[in-house]
C-alpha cells in the first residue's frame, strides 16, 4: 500500500506544462521509509536546458525532509546516464514482457472467484 504521493509540474511563462515529477513515499519491509520515483518527464522542446536536473534536485530534496532513506526509481536504458549523474546505480534489470490484455482476462481468476 502507498502513502503519501507528491509531484512538481514545471510551467512556461505562458501556463504550458513542461516538465512533470512524481514520487510516491511508503515504508518498506525492512522499515526503511522509501520512494518509488513514478515519472520524470520533460517536454523535448525543454529538454538540454537543466530542467530535468531542477525537478530531480526538487522532489530529492522534499523526499529528503519527509524522512525517506531511499528512492528506487525504473528506468529505460537511454535514460542510464541522466540518473548515475545523481548517484543512481543499478540495482537489478528488469525483462518487459507484452500480451494482449484479451489474452489474460481469459486465462487470471477474479477475486469473486478467489477462495
């Protein structure tokens, strides 16, 4: 179960978003207070300008003073480097894996069936 979310949306000096970070804080098994970084995405007209940079530097610091020990975040392999610059490192790589959603609601159990 998730506690508390907190996200920051950067706006143009016209009211436009164009930058979005997300992050939602919970305790984990061990009792560690933990992040799970959601999002971080930047309108490509804005990206190379640091705003990527600023949004990491702000929700970092917020989880910081909400008492969170770690973030764990998931990311896509071009985005590695953008991450390491602030410390992340691998941890554990993940496979995707695609099926029509048609193909698992004719295969998964209910929960109204589940007992």
């Amino acid at each position: 179960m998730r506690g508390n979310v907190i996200c920051y949306v950067a706006l143009d000096n016209t009211g436009n978003v164009v930058g979005y970070v997300d992050a939602s804080i919970y305790e984990a098994l061990d009792g560690g207070r933990t992040a799970d970084m959601g999002l971080l995405a930047i309108d490509p007209e804005h990206q190379g300008k640091g705003l990527g940079k600023a949004l990491m530097g702000t929700v970092v610091g917020a989880l910081s003073r909400l008492g969170v020990r770690r973030i764990v975040l998931d990311s896509v392999s071009c985005l590695e480097r953008f991450y390491s610059r602030f410390g992340f490192r691998e941890y554990r790589r993940w496979v995707t894996i695609r099926t029509p959603i048609q193909t698992l609601q004719q295969e998964l159990p209910s929960l109204e069936r589940w007992r």
